[in-house]
C-alpha cells in the first residue's frame, strides 16, 4: 500500500495529530507531507487541501473522513476503524462528523495557539 498524507504544519491541531499519527507509523507506511513547505509536492491547490484533510491512497486521492479512515488502515493499532470506514454508512457517519468538527476548528485552533504561546 502506497500512503501520502498532507498536513497544514502551521496548525496546532495538525502539528499534535500528525505528530501522534508519526509515533503510531513504527513502519513507515505514511508519508506525511507539509502543506506550508515551499517544496511541497501539492496535487491540488494548497488551499484546498489546507480546508480539508487530504491523503493519496494507492494513486487515489482521498478526501475528509475517507483520508482519515485510509491513513488509519495504515496504522495497526487503528486499522480496525480504518477498515469500518470502508463501510459507506459509517463512512458517511464520520463524514458528518467531520464536517461538524471543520465548523469549530477555527475556534480550536486559536485555543491552541493560546496554549502554545502562554502555557495551559
């Protein structure tokens, strides 16, 4: 299985995901990729994929809740969920609630940000 992930690496929210996504990789199978970076290799308009999470999955890209589910069948310890997400119903339930965390993200990413910068 091939796996590439794009990240936002100025988001607090991305940094501590990608970075616990990282350490749960012990075999390398992600390729994580920084949005933000200058050499980034982009498939499509960085602001697209910095609105919504992205990953390429064996050459098909995937987007929201379907990236999700796939960089989690890359993960060991999470490949039972990532395989749930093949199914269209929980697939579409995870949608959802992607799409309802995406309304508050900006809100998050500001507390987090205050966080970083002032301490808990």
């Amino acid at each position: 299985m091939s796996l590439t992930v794009w990240h936002d690496g100025d988001c607090p929210l991305c940094r501590r995901e990608i970075a616990l996504m990282r350490r749960l990789d012990r075999r390398d199978a992600i390729r994580f990729i920084d949005v933000r970076d200058e050499n980034a290799a982009c498939p499509l308009d960085p602001a697209q994929l910095l609105a919504r999470f992205h990953a390429r999955e064996d050459g098909r890209m995937l987007s929201g809740a379907a990236a999700f589910g796939a960089m989690w069948r890359a993960i060991p310890f999470l490949r039972p969920l990532g395989l749930a997400a093949r199914n269209r119903v929980v697939l579409s339930l995870l949608e959802r609630a992607y799409a309802a965390f995406l309304k508050v993200r900006p809100h998050l990413q500001k507390a987090a940000l205050r966080v970083e910068a002032h301490g808990p």
